[in-house]
C-alpha cells in the first residue's frame, strides 16, 4: 500500500482515485510522489451511507 491509500487494493467498497498531491502524474518534486508511491493513483472509499 501507498502512504495515501486507505486499504489494500481489491478491498471491496474501494476504487481508484488521482492522487490528490501529484494530480495522477506520479512525481512530486522531481521524484516518485509520495503519497502514491509513483503510481498517480490511490485506492479510497467509495459510497457511504
């Protein structure tokens, strides 16, 4: 898991979403962003009740 991600990938009532610090480029500053690790994404939750 990323620094950003509130679960583990695949955990239901997740989905992706754009990095809200990179904006789904993957770099911060010249490196790896690191809220996604670099991947642009995050996984957060979805729906609510």
């Amino acid at each position: 898991m990323a620094p950003g991600d509130e679960a583990p990938p695949g955990t239901e009532g997740t989905g992706e979403d754009i990095c809200p610090k990179c904006g789904g480029d993957g770099k911060a500053d010249g490196a790896d962003c690191p809220e996604c690790a670099g991947s642009g994404t995050v996984i957060k939750g979805v729906g609510g009740a």
